[in-house]
C-alpha cells in the first residue's frame, strides 16, 4: 500500500508535503497507533455498544496493566478511578459508560432493553490525583 506523505502546516491543517518539506511524518503509520478498547465483561453491554457502530479495536474483560495502552488510544468502560488516573497521565483518552440505575435493578445482570432504560452514555473524564493517605496499620 503507498501512503503519501503529510505535514502539519497548523494546529488542525494537515496538508500534502513536497520532497523539501522537513516536519514530515507516515499519518496512516500514526492513526493506525491510536486504538479503541472496550472494557465490559457485561454480553449486554457489548451488545449495545455494537448497536451504535462504535469503531472499537479490541474489546477487553478487564484491564491487565495501564502499559497496554498508548497515549492517544481511547479506553471506553468503567474502570475504577485510580485507573483513571492512570490513563489521564499517559494521556489516554478515558469515557465512562454510566447508567442511571434504579435501587431494584442495582447488583443485577441487565438486559439490553433495561440498558437503554437506564439512559446510557459515554462520558469523558480526565481525573487528577491530588493526595494519598496510606491506611495500613504498621
């Protein structure tokens, strides 16, 4: 496959480059490092997901290591916060999949139709540690 070569003239321009220009760089090679996973072990939830035509890359049971990722990828999912942290430090893009949940409905495997009941949606956090207070008792 050839790929032309790009340069960024602006901020948000990218524009064909000549065999002079210096700043030059493979965009597909680029775009193609950025990936999208999905963490969910929910089959629900996957299958919501599906149903909007989100371009994910790989979809996840649960999150390993924080290494797996690079900066620029996007994490969808609903990871603990200190995680998050995590991400937003190695600047990876990190949108929580909230639920507006009801008390009866709360410690349940839900359904796809009670997915959608509960207005789901995708939102994006950068979270910032601020202070740790180790609790151990030595």
């Amino acid at each position: 496959m050839s790929v032309s070569l790009f340069y960024y003239s602006a901020p948000t321009k990218i524009s064909k480059a000549s065999s002079s220009d210096r700043m030059r760089c493979n965009v597909y090679d680029w775009i193609q490092t950025m990936k999208t996973y999905f963490v969910t072990r929910h089959p629900a939830t996957i299958d919501l997901i599906k149903s909007f035509n989100i371009d994910i890359h790989h979809w996840l049971t649960h999150v390993e290591s924080i290494d797996m990722f690079e900066p620029g990828d996007t994490v969808l999912g609903t990871l603990p916060i200190h995680l998050v942290v995590e991400l937003t430090e190695k600047n990876v893009n990190y949108y929580h999949f909230s639920l507006d949940i009801p008390s009866y409905l709360r410690g349940r495997e839900l359904s796809y139709l009670q997915l959608i009941e509960c207005s789901p949606r995708l939102e994006k956090y950068e979270v910032l540690r601020s202070d740790c207070i180790f609790l151990n008792r030595k």
